[in-house]
C-alpha cells in the first residue's frame, strides 16, 4: 500500500533523458519544460501553523556540493541562481519549496510536509 495515497507527485522532466531528441526539443521550445523549474512537486495541500501550504517543490541534486562551495555560499551559476530564484517564488505563494541532495534527505523532507496538520474538508 502507499504510505500516502492522497499525495499527487508531479516530476518536470526536463533533467529526463529523451530517446527522441526532437521530442525534448519541441517541450523546450513550448516552454512546457524548462531548465529552472523544480524536479518534483507534491500536490497535498497542508496547514503549517498559521500558514497555508499549497504543495511541496523539491529540486534534486546529485550532491550539497552542487548547491553549496566549500564555504557554506550557493554557487554561483546562472542555472543554479534560477532555480534559487523560482524555489524563492514558489516559497512566497507558500509552497515549502527546497533543494534536496539524496534519497534520504527527500523522504526526510517528504515526511515532515506530511506530518503538517490536513486542511479541514467539508
């Protein structure tokens, strides 16, 4: 069974190899997909507190060091900086929205979204 049946799990695809090139390059240039949207996006609306959360976005990296340099400091390219900008959006419309580094930190961060109190249904 699944641990949370009610969850909707949306994935971008645009990290996705394409056997079909011309496919990947017709969604590119529909802008159905594009290089800054996030990976993963859990469609489950939550309460956080006082705060309404529509969903949760994740955006998948190989490892920290592809997000952060040795100082603690994100990187600085332009790839990485849109994709810091649309997670910074994304979070002002109130979804929880962050980078993830491996399978264990994504469950980790799945689990604590859904532990946040369910929105009353009618």
């Amino acid at each position: 069974a699944l641990q949370y049946p009610k969850l909707w799990v949306i994935g971008d695809g645009s990290g996705v190899y394409f056997e079909n090139a011309k496919l990947r390059d017709i969604l590119v240039g529909l802008k159905v997909i594009r290089h800054a949207d996030p990976d993963m996006l859990f469609l489950y609306p939550k309460m956080d507190g006082n705060v309404y959360r529509p969903g949760l976005v994740l955006e998948l990296k190989k490892s920290r060091d592809d997000v952060f340099r040795k100082d603690g400091n994100f990187r600085e390219n332009e790839h990485l900086q849109a994709q810091l900008e649309r997670l910074r959006e994304l979070k002002k419309l109130g979804f929880m929205a962050c980078f993830s580094w491996d399978a264990e930190m994504s469950a980790r961060i799945i689990t604590e979204y859904m532990n946040l109190k369910d929105i009353p249904t009618q």
